[in-house]
C-alpha cells in the first residue's frame, strides 16, 4: 500500500483559476472536468482509482470541489491534513481508519475526515463520490 501526504509546497499555490469569481449560481454538468488516474500519482500500479480537483475560492479557508471514484484493486493509505466531505454518488467507497474500524459509505452516505487522520482506502471499493476540501488545490490531482 502506497502512503499519501500532500505537501506544503503544493498547498502553497495560489494562482489557480476559481469558479468564485462573480456573484451568481454556476452548474457544473457530471464529466465536465476529466479525472487523473491515482494509480501514476501515488506510485501505485495495481490501484484503480481516479481524482480531479476543481478549485472553488480561496476566501478565508480555501475550498476545493473534487469528484473521486475508486474500482476493486488495490488498497492505498491517505493521511487528511484538514478537512473534507465525500459524499458517496453510487456505489461503496470502503475505508479503514487507524483505530481499525471499517466505514462502508454507500449511495447518499457523507464520510467526514478531520485533519490529521489517517486512513486505508480498501481495495473493494467501487464507487463514485463528489468531496468539498477546505485546503488549496492540489496541483496533481488538477
């Protein structure tokens, strides 16, 4: 299982293209923004799971919209630095916390990771899911 933790330079970026960028309502239609295969960014080969960011503001706390999704194969290790909401589209995306406690969101269901936890993301997933992050973007997974 490969090991994940974004890194500060990465977080440090700040000229990004934000979707606030004038009063009013925006509609983003599903598959508009392409998402970047994990298994090349995490060194992982056998992972078949995939991620866009798309940068939402960077007001106050930076907010990131992101669409995730994750097919059966292999398992990967992500450490949360701060704050983010999935919430499950279809399907089931399976994690293990570091207490060992297994979370099994399925269609509707919201996970909710708080900085500095860790988790397994269980290689028996298979589903989609749209996330808001309070962080900056992160550049490899635009």
């Amino acid at each position: 299982m490969g090991v994940n933790k974004m890194s500060e330079k990465t977080m440090m970026k700040t000229d990004f293209t934000y979707l606030s960028q004038e009063p009013g309502v925006q509609l983003i239609k599903a598959g508009t923004y392409p998402k970047k295969e994990l298994n090349e960014l995490l060194q992982i080969p056998a992972l078949k799971s995939q991620i866009i960011d798309v940068p939402v503001t960077k007001q106050d706390k930076p907010l990131q919209l992101g669409y995730f999704s994750m097919q059966p194969g292999e398992s990967f290790t992500f450490t949360y630095t701060y704050l983010e909401m999935k919430v499950v589209l279809n399907g089931k995306i399976v994690i293990i916390d570091d207490q060992g406690e297994k979370y099994v969101a399925e269609k509707g269901d919201v996970l909710i990771f708080t900085p500095d936890t860790t988790v397994v993301f269980d290689g028996e997933s298979d589903g989609d899911a749209v996330y808001a992050a309070h962080r900056l973007p992160e550049e490899a997974f635009m």
